[in-house]
C-alpha cells in the first residue's frame, strides 16, 4: 500500500477554520434579478397626464 500524503500546515486554512468557529460560516450568495426582466417589469418612463387621459376616457 502507499503511504499517505502528509498534511502541510497552511495559514490562510488555520486563519480561515479559526474565524469559522468564532463567527459562523459565511452566509450563502444571493442571486442577483436579471437586469432585463427588471426592466420589462417597470416601463422606463411613466405616463404622461395626456397619455392618462385619453386612456381613461376610452375606457368608460
């Protein structure tokens, strides 16, 4: 059988186990929106008060 690796001591992993155990782990990534279905949710400009109007008065 071969022998097994041995274990090199690493600073960043000791640092890194450390502050895990003193503050928790680290929260897991939130998904950002995709830009072009936030913008097809929200028209880029609103509505002008003529626009409102004749819009409204269609309707009734």
């Amino acid at each position: 059988m071969s022998k097994p690796k041995k274990q090199i001591f690493s600073k960043i992993k000791a640092v890194k186990a450390n502050a895990r155990t003193r503050v928790g782990a680290p929260p897991p990534e939130r998904v950002l929106p995709d830009p072009k279905q936030k913008l097809a949710a929200k028209p880029k400009h609103k509505k002008t008060l003529a626009d409102l109007i004749s819009t409204t008065g269609e309707e009734s």
